[in-house]
C-alpha cells in the first residue's frame, strides 16, 4: 500500500530538517504509572557543544546564582575569620549566612531591601530571646512553644511571611547550636554574629537583585515552559491508535504533569507581580508578561479535550492522522523545551521547520478524510478540525520570538496580588486560621508541642550539644504525613552519609585551612541539592557541621551525638504526626473534590459569557481559569499525600484514582470550550447555547453540593435539540453533552469514594 501524499511530505519535511536517510514516525509507548519520560523530539539538540556552551548551561541553570551568592558569602566570613585569627567566630556566622539565604525569596531589589530588613529584625528579636532565655530552662520550655505556633501562623499572612517565619524558627534553633559550641555563654556575641553573617549574605542578595532584576522572571519561565513541555508529552501519549493502551492512567498521570504546569504558572505570577507593581509594564518587563500570558494560552489549549480519545482512535485506527498528532504534539514539546532553554541561556530562538511541516501534514491529512467519499461521521471531524485550529495557534505561539498578544491598556494586562493590602487584611487572614479545621493551625500546634517534647528530652538526654533535637524535628515536622514520612528517610540517610563522609575527611586531610575549602563547598552543595535532592543536600550540611566543629574542637566528637539526635528528632516528629491533630488527606476529600467541582461550574460559566460577548482574556476570565486548575493541581496533590499514609486512613483507592482523571478530563473539556470562544450572534443558537450551558453550570454545582454532603446527585434535565446550522454552536453543544457526560462518570466515581 503506498504511502499518502501528506506522509510523503512528513518524511521528506524530516529528512531535509535532520539529515540524509528515511525518516519515520515514531510510534512511542505509552506512559506507564511511575511517569517514565519521553525522548526530545528530532530536531532539538541540547548537547553542549563546546567548552563555551558548557559554561553557558551551567550559568543558565537555575540554582546556579544562589549558589555562587553562598559560595560569596560562606567564602567571604571564612576567609575574615582566618585573617582575623578567631576561626570560633565563624561558625555563628556561617549559620546565619545559611539562614538568611534559606529566607531569600526572587523580589525586586525594592521588595528584596524592605523583606531584608524585615527579617533581620525577626532573626534580631528571635537570636537575642533564646540567648536570654537558654539559662532560664523554664521560661525557654514556655517561651519556645508559643513562639513557634505565633510563627507559623504568622505565615497565613502570605508566602513571603510564611518564608521569613520559618526561616526565623530554624535561626532560633541555629541560636542554640551557636552558644553550645560559643566561646561567650550567656552573652549577646553569638546572636551579634548571626546577625552579622544574615546582614552579610543579604547585602550579597541585594546586590545581585539589583544588577540582574529580570534574572528571576527568565528562570520562572523557561520552567513554566519546560514544564508544559512535559505536558505536552504525556498529551501526545493520549494520540497513539494502538490497542491495549490504558487511557484512564495516561489521564491520571497527565493530571499530576498537569500540577507541575499551575505550580509553575502560579510561580511565574508571583515573580512578575513584585516587578510590575502598581505600574504598567515596559521594557522587559513587558516582554516577559507577554511570554507569561502566551504560556498561559499555551496551557488552555493544550489541555483542551474535543472528543474521547478511546472514541477517536477506534474511529481513526486506519488513518494516519492521531500518529500526526502525537507527532506534532512531540514538536511542539521541544519547541517549549526550546523556549525554555533560550530564556536560560539568552540566546536567540531557533526556528523549528519540522514543527511547520508536521503542522502541515496534520492539515492535508484531515482535509484527505474531508474528501473521502465516505467521509467519517461530522461531529468527528468538527472536533478533528477544532484540534487543528488548536494545534495552529500553538504553533503561531511558540514559533516567535514575541507572542503577537500582549498585555493592553486597562484590566487585560493586569494580575491578581495574592499579598494582603495592608495590616488589617493580614491579620484578618491570620485570625480566620484560628480553629482546628484549619490546616495551618493544625501544623502550628503540631510543631508547636513537638519542639517542646524535643527541649525536654533533650535536658534529659544530654543538655550540652543536643539542640541537633530541636533542629531535626523542626525540619522533619512537615504539614502532611506523606511529606513528613519522606523527609524522615531523607534525613535520616543524608544525616548518616553526611558522616561517613565526615569521618573520612578528618582522616584524610590535616586538621586546619586544608579542611576550609571542603566546608565552604559542602555548604554550596547543600544549597545546589536542597530543593530536588533533599538526602544529598542533608549529607552536604551534615559534613559542613563536622568539619566547622573541628575547627574550634574536636570534629569526631559531634559524630556520634548528632546521629543519635537525628534519630531522636524523627522520633518526635514521626509521633507528633501521628498524635497531634493529625491531618489525615482522607477526612477533607469530600471538600476537595466539591471545590474541584465548583472552580469548574465557575469556569464554564465564565467560558460561556464570551460566546455571547466575545473573546477576551480578562483578569475575571484568568482568575476563573487559574481557580479550576488550582483546584485540579490540589486534588492531584492531596491524591499523592493520601496515598503515602497508612492504609487504614486511605480512601478511595483505585476508585479515587480514576475520579482524579475523570476530573482532568472534565477540566480538558471546559479547557477545549475556552480555547475556542468567540462570538455568537444573536439568535436560536445563541439562545440554545446559554440555554444548555446554564443548565450544565448547574449540574456541577448541584454535583459539588451532593458530594460535599454526601447526598444523592438530583437527576440531569433532558437538554433541549439543537437543528441550526451554526458550526460553532454545534461544536459548543457537542461540547456541553461531553462535560454532561463526564458529569454523571463522577457521580458515579465519587459514590465509589464513599463507599470505599
């Protein structure tokens, strides 16, 4: 059988844009379970290719800037220390650089200067009441739960809150480490030198924010970017005609890629929000705001869902046109990877003809069904043609070096501050997390006793050196048992590494500066390792202890306390997860998953106002939008901390995973209407059109109320014909029939929930 002229043009389009020989298309597997990723797509190269371009990756990667500002700022005290001839002095002051630099957050140097002093008044007040209070072991018992649970509440005020707060609980237990191995006891020259190394590093931070302000914004987009770029991968799995491939895990694990992209998006907006402030966006500022707003578009489109995919490839399983699909889906994936990479790198953006050819090869291949004789049913080529439009825009999106949309005068530009406007409102926010519904006041209260039972094993225990109790139950007393459980095994693994490489060092280098270039490294690769491998990053700072107690004593005698206390820590913090207002994921599912389903009804009704008044990308519409998938991202987020608690407080199990991708597959729908608004004109279709979407906005919500209160969902009304001849009210009805559909696979999926 010869090949179609569209896949004639496919090959020859990939044999001109990647070299002599025939060229296929792949037929890729589907992803399993665990996630396993996918290979970038032919004609994207990110192999360095020189020495240069080395240093260039290297430079460009994400953690590379903390990293030489701590590399600065440990350096820095190291090196004044030993000129001065008092080594003892460093190590209050490297703590505090550590501090300081786990408090930093991605602002404007403007917003970076008021955070700075902020929290060097909060280390002040903090450092300088637990060197008071230490001699005092009963007002220190009193003192230290109540300012621990006024911390971490403090933190509902907004992020930025919530960061300096915690970043003041662990310099208060840093406080204790320093006056254990001071040489002042009961003193203010330890604190003194905290605050002097967190003053230090922050200067270091100004100082780089203010040279390089847009470096932040480029890094939250090129991950936003490669983020949906692994989306777009697991969306291309869904295309595959091939028998056997279980569709509902795709959607399941396109559902957690799918967490990865808000989390990513919400990221990016945070950032560009402190940049713009209350003024209008320009230079490139602006720039960047463009790339957001497209990112975002990107994002609707390609999560949008026109018609089943188990329905689309039996109807298509003699055609080539899913495999052109998923092929150009893959495409599009590597030009996100490669916009990503630009954005890091600043480089100018390659231009990807192969993505153009299988664009245009997707195109004659569903206009060839178009002129078949016997043309395949029109609500499948509606949709076919609806992924088409979807697919062009992406395209149009991703190929320029500026999105043609851009921000406008009035509300279209602007962006949702999720900070309080003023002292009121924060402490409004504060006071409603005042009760034991509340997640963070369950958390305060946890940490709270937890770090008090820790004070008192550790008068017990050993009283002198035994404050690693305190910091290790800090660290390990996550919000949630799955987090905390993780972080147990991490620490616990890192902390005996860290040690083994400890010990090896003080037997293999000589006691003195041999020792300070080994220590000012493993607190870099503590902060390099922090966010993505959190056992590595622990053995780092594990060793950076030892070898800066060896410095002012005798290294190998921290070794054996510090293993125990870390095993006492995890102790603690494994008990208090377990008995103090545990926060089973399972006791608010039915709440999670009625949000999920109301961001959705408000979703649609907010898709469904533009089809009477046209297209705009408004701050209501995005907030609308941003809510269903938030709500989305949370579900996919507490599914994953459920299924790390016991078994007796799990619920759902298989039953919940599928309501997750059934909830996803609602979302791609509602994603599918929005990505196509536009217009209708007065008359029977708009008529029908809010007719049929008024009565599908209120079938999620009565959906929501029915499983928030664990009630029966009331019956579906029977939708009114459509007999028009208008192809977007068709297509938008076709739509409104899908989500209805999808509707009644929850009801049933969440009466499966609460039965389990």
């Amino acid at each position: 059988m010869s090949p179609s002229p569209s896949g004639r043009r496919c090959r020859q389009a990939d044999e001109g844009a990647g070299g002599a020989g025939r060229t296929t298309l792949p037929v890729p597997s589907p992803l399993s379970r665990r996630g396993r990723g996918f290979p970038y797509p032919c004609g994207v190269t990110l192999a360095p290719s020189s020495i240069a371009d080395t240093w260039r990756r290297i430079r460009g990667s994400d953690r590379f800037a903390e990293c030489l500002r701590v590399l600065l700022g440990l350096g820095g005290v190291v090196l004044y220390c030993l000129a001065d001839g008092h080594f003892a002095d460093a190590i209050p002051a490297l703590l505090g650089v550590i501090a300081c630099a786990l408090a930093e957050t991605e602002d404007h140097w403007r917003s970076r200067l008021a955070t700075l002093l902020v929290t060097l008044a909060c280390y002040a007040v903090a450092a300088s009441s637990v060197q008071l209070l230490l001699p005092h072991p009963v007002l220190f018992a009193l003192g230290l739960p109540l300012a621990t649970f006024a911390l971490v509440m403090l933190g509902a005020a907004s992020h930025r809150y919530a960061t300096i707060a915690g970043s003041a609980l662990l310099l208060s237990v840093y406080t204790m480490i320093a006056a254990d191995a001071g040489a002042h006891p009961g003193s203010l020259r330890e604190p003194a030198l905290l605050l002097a190394g967190a003053a230090w590093y922050g200067l270091l931070s100004l100082l780089w924010s203010a040279l390089s302000p847009q470096q932040a914004v480029r890094h939250a987009l090129a991950r936003t970017f490669d983020a949906l770029a692994g989306y777009l991968e697991g969306k291309a799995a869904l295309f595959a005609p091939l028998p056997g491939v279980d569709r509902e895990a795709l959607q399941q694990e396109l559902a957690m890629r799918n967490e990865k992209v808000v989390q990513a998006l919400n990221e990016t907006r945070l950032i560009l929000i402190d940049r713009i402030g209350p003024r209008r966006p320009s230079g490139p500022t602006a720039k960047r705001l463009r790339l957001y707003f497209a990112a975002q578009d990107i994002h609707e489109r390609v999560s949008s869902s026109h018609y089943p995919y188990d329905a689309l490839a039996e109807a298509f399983f003699h055609s080539d046109v899913l495999f052109r699909c998923e092929h150009l889906l893959r495409r599009h994936a590597g030009l996100c990877r490669q916009r990503a990479r630009t954005l890091r790198l600043r480089t100018p953006l390659q231009v990807d003809d192969g993505a153009r050819a299988a664009l245009d090869d997707v195109r004659d291949a569903i206009e060839a069904l178009h002129a078949q004789a016997t043309p395949p049913d029109a609500h499948l080529l509606r949709s076919l043609d609806a992924l088409l439009r979807n697919m062009d825009a992406i395209q149009s999106l991703l190929e320029r070096e500026q999105p043609a949309s851009g921000p406008v005068p009035g509300e279209e530009s602007a962006l949702q501050d999720p900070g309080p406007g003023n002292l009121a409102e924060a402490w409004e926010r504060i006071r409603i997390q005042f009760t034991p519904r509340s997640f963070r006041f369950r958390h305060a209260l946890r940490l709270a006793l937890a770090l008090l039972a820790g004070y008192a094993v550790l008068r017990v225990v050993h009283p002198q050196n035994g404050y690693w109790i305190l910091l290790t139950t800090l660290l390990v007393c996550q919000p949630s048992y799955g987090a905390t459980r993780r972080r147990l095994l991490q620490r616990t693994t890192g902390t005996l590494a860290g040690l083994v490489a400890g010990w090896a060092a003080l037997r293999l280098l000589p006691f003195g500066p041999a020792q300070v270039p080994l220590l000012i490294v493993a607190g870099v690769v503590f902060f390099a390792a922090r966010q993505r491998r959190y056992t590595l990053a622990t053995a780092a700072i594990t060793l950076f202890v030892v070898l800066c107690f060896n410095q002012v004593g005798n290294g190998y005698e921290v070794m054996w306390p510090r293993m125990v206390d870390t095993l006492i820590g995890v102790a603690i913090a494994a008990l208090a997860i377990h008995l103090v207002l545990p926060d089973w994921q399972g006791r608010r599912l039915d709440q999670v998953m009625a949000d999920t389903l109301r961001c959705d009804a408000r979703y649609l009704a907010s898709i469904l106002a533009q089809y009477a008044d046209g297209r705009r990308d408004d701050l209501p519409y995005r907030i609308a939008r941003r809510d269903a998938h938030n709500a989305d991202a949370n579900l996919s987020g507490v599914l994953s901390n459920m299924l790390r608690e016991p078994g007796r407080h799990r619920r759902g199990g298989e039953s919940l995973l599928r309501f997750l991708g059934a909830a996803h597959v609602l979302l791609s729908q509602l994603s599918a209407l929005g990505a196509n608004r536009q217009a209708l004109a007065a008359g029977h279709a708009r008529e029908a059109v809010q007719s049929c979407g008024a009565q599908t906005v209120e079938a999620l919500e009565q959906l929501a109320e029915s499983v928030e209160t664990n009630e029966p969902a009331p019956l579906l009304l029977t939708m009114p014909a459509y007999a028009g001849g208008d192809e977007t009210a068709r297509l938008v009805l076709g739509q409104l029939a899908l989500i209805l559909a999808q509707r009644e696979r929850l009801a049933e999926l969440a009466l499966e929930v609460r039965d389990s």
